[in-house]
C-alpha cells in the first residue's frame, strides 16, 4: 500500500521504517528539513537500535522517502499516519499539533478526489479523533467522512530502545474505527503480521493505548513501593517478586523496584488521563498516587546516600547511568535529572558517565564533570550511583570498583552482581 506518515519523530519514524519493511511504499513528512535531509542521508536523528540499518536498507530499495511537502506525500499515497507529539502543557494534553496537522490534512485532502484515510497514531486522550480531528478534517477540506475519507486510530505500543522489533512483532494490533472501508483497509494492511488484531469505536481505542501505559506505571509504582517495605524488612525485593510474577495472573514483567520510571511517555499518559478524569468529574485517586510515588522515589536515592555518608557537602559522587533507561539517549524525564538536582543542591561534586545520553543531560547540568568510561567516574569517588541497566554495567566487576575513595555503592536498578560494599534502593 502507498503511505505517508506525518511527523517524523521516533514514532512516525520506526512505524515508516517498519511499514517500509513489510513491503509498502512509504512517504515520510516532516517541517524540520534538516531531519528529513538527515532522513534521506540514512541517518537516523535520534540513537534507536536497529533503526538506522533498517533505513539505510529500506532507502536503498526505494521503498522510502521524506519530504516536508504534506500535499505531495497524501496525493501521492491512500493512507496517512498521524504521529506528531501530543506533549503534556499546562492544561493538560497539548492538542496544538494534532489540531495542526488536522487543519492541514483537511485542506490538501479538497484537492484530493480518489477516496484517503487518515490515521491517528499519536497518543490523544479518549474523544480527541471525534471532537477535533474529524471536525476539522470535515471544516478544512470541505468533505464529509465516510464518502470522501476514512478515518481510523490505531495506537502505537513502541517501548524506546526496541521500537523496530515491537512494530514487527506488536502483541496486539488495536483498530479503532466506525465505517467499514477504513477499517478493512487497515486489516489488509497489518494482515501479514502475526498478532491479534482487535477493532473497537474511536475512544475505545484511545483509552486501550491511555490504559497500557496506566497499568504498567502503576505495577511499577506498586513494586516501588513494596520494594520500599522489603528494604525495611531486610528482604530482597526481586526474590519476592520473581516467586509472585510466576503467577500467571500477575506476571513478572515491569515489577522490578528502582528509582522509578522516566521517559516521555508514562509520566505524561498518566498526568493527561488524570487531567482528562477530573474534567469528567472524577477524581483518579489510584493513578494520582502512581504518579505520586513515582515522584518520590528518585529522591529515596540521595536519602539513602545520606544515611550512608553523614553530610553530602563537598562529597564526589560517581553517577553512572543517565538515561530514562538503557538503549536510548533520551533523558526526559528521567530520575537521574532529580537525583543529580538533588546532589548538586546539597553540594556534591558530580562525576557522570553513559554511553549515550551525556550529550543531552550536558545541555540541563553543564557544570558537572563527563567522564569517558565507569573507571573514570569512579576514580576518587566517595561514592557511586547507579541509575541506568545498561549492559556496560552489568560487566563491572569488584575490581572496578577498587579505584574508588570509599566503596560505597548504592544501585536505583539491579545491575552489578557479586560486587562488595554494594546495596540497592529496594533491596
Ligand atoms: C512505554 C511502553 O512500554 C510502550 O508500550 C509504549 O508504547 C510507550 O511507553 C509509549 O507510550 O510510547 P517506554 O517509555 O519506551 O515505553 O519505556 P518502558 O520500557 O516501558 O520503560 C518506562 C520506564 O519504566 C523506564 O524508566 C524503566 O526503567 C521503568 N521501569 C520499567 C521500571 O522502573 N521497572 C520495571 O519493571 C520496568
């Protein structure tokens, strides 16, 4: 099928990658020409595993292209992607691009007479597709659903990291429409993937995607917690959870205590479906405290090093892991920003490392020292601080960690094994 995706940021990317791979012809859009150059370079603007090679691939076959011209890439495909961002603004979620790109799609899609469909992708909370993208898909190109467009919501279920793989192997592949044409349209297009596919309303749709990432904060914050208890209670966490996920009803997965979750999507679900709860007159008091605990949680870490090391001030601390978690270099959001806030607050002097995301943690904490491998941050430290899983870490041994002043050693994720003078947050 021919498709363009609109908004070319990790979601539109990996899904025209993806859709590049099984055999489609696919457009990207993007108004940032710069990215989409970088697109047809085969550069990948963000660090994605897999991602890259599979462009490169997928350029080379010519099964993709990008472009910053909208009308080219609708009159020239029958289905269109939505995934522009939908950040989290000072009211809830910021609906400004979606509203954008509707108005734009509406008035490319007057000049189109052969029969589009339009899919949003992007995460918008429940009555987004029905209240403001059809209106002003209807408004701007002066057509009405069903006869001229079809539209449809399709959420996406990419974990950073292994975004490729999750779009090629997806659990379930969620359709949300109400005319028949769309939606078939769709199954024929995920029709060689081997996943169930599932097809509900509009909102149906929209809350499936709400209702993930809802559930598995809250397993997170839930092990948080009982991570907390256990620390108390001298029992280690993870053995605890590794005997209650074997019941098939709980399951193992995202019940390993930390410092937390970070990253630009759980925080931001969670705090927009609250948002969207309260104007519905209901207040979400469970989701709230997931949210709540995720906030403390962080700063467990600094307290911990506190009782450990009497006054911070003037102390040198090894960070190692600055990313909301391994195999990305994004940061937002991440527990390293609070916990580094944090230790500079007190006086601490900071000495970081990650493989990936120093470039971008340098822009927020441009005083703190970058160092270029573990051993270096190590080297003099009174003490260490774990915050990411990345596999680098995991092969630090109890040598590595000789080079420090004081061996104290304290993980927000489960990482080194066998290693003396070591504890983690939760256990
Ligand atoms: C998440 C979801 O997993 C995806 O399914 C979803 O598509 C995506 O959000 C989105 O809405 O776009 P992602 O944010 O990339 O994906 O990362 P996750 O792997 O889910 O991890 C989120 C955070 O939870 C990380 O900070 C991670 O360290 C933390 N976490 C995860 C824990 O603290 N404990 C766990 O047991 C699991």
């Amino acid at each position: 099928m021919k498709i363009s995706v609109i908004g070319s940021g990790f979601v539109g990317l990996s899904t025209g990658v993806g859709f590049a791979k099984k055999e489609n012809d696919v457009i990207l859009v993007d108004n940032d020409r710069e990215k989409v150059n970088k697109i047809n370079d085969g550069v990948c603007p963000f660090y994605e595993p897999e991602l890259e090679d599979e462009l490169v691939e997928q350029l080379y076959l010519g099964k993709i292209k990008a472009t910053d011209d909208l009308q080219y890439a609708v009159l020239n495909s029958d289905i269109s992607f939505i995934c522009v961002p939908t950040p989290f603004g000072k009211k809830g979620i910021d609906l400004s691009y979606i509203e954008k790109v509707s108005k734009d799609l509406g008035m490319v899609l007057k000049d189109k007479n052969a029969y589009h469909i339009v899919v949003v992708k992007s995460t918008v909370v429940p009555e987004t597709t029905e209240r403001i993208v059809l209106p002003l898909l209807e408004r701007f190109s002066g057509k009405s659903f069903g006869n001229y467009f079809g539209l449809c919501v399709n959420p996406e279920f990419l974990r950073e990291g292994s975004a490729l793989n999750d779009f090629l192997n997806p659990d379930r592949i969620v359709i949300g429409g109400i005319d028949e044409k769309s939606i078939d349209a769709l199954k024929r297009l995920y029709k060689n993937f081997n996943s169930p596919i599932i097809v509900t309303d509009w909102r149906t749709a929209e809350m499936i995607k709400y209702v993930s990432n809802a559930f598995l904060a809250t397993k997170i914050s839930f092990a948080n917690e009982i991570g907390n208890i256990c620390k108390k209670l001298d029992i280690d966490t993870y053995e605890v959870m590794d005997a209650v996920g074997l019941d098939h009803r709980i399951c193992r997965e995202f019940l390993n205590a930390g410092i937390g979750f970070g990253g630009s999507c759980f925080p931001k679900d969670l705090s927009a479906l609250i948002v969207k709860s309260e104007s519905l007159r209901y207040e979400p008091k469970l989701l709230k405290e997931v949210l709540e605990i995720n906030k403390k949680q962080p700063l467990r870490m600094v307290e911990l090093l506190k009782e450990r090391l009497g006054d911070l001030k003037d102390k040198t601390v090894a960070v190692l892991g600055l990313s909301f978690k391994p195999n990305t270099s994004d940061i937002r959001d991440a527990p390293s920003l609070k916990i580094v806030d944090s230790l500079l607050k007190r006086g601490c002097k900071v000495k970081a490392y990650d493989p990936k995301a120093m470039d971008d943690f340098k822009k927020m904490f441009p005083n703190i020292t970058y160092c270029r491998n573990p051993r270096d941050a190590l080297n003099g430290s009174d003490a260490c601080l774990i915050l990411t899983e990345w596999d680098e870490f995991k092969s630090l041994r109890d040598t590595d960690f000789g080079v420090m002043k004081n061996r104290l050693i304290i993980e927000g994720r489960r990482v080194l094994k066998g290693v003396k003078g070591c504890e983690g947050i939760c256990w």
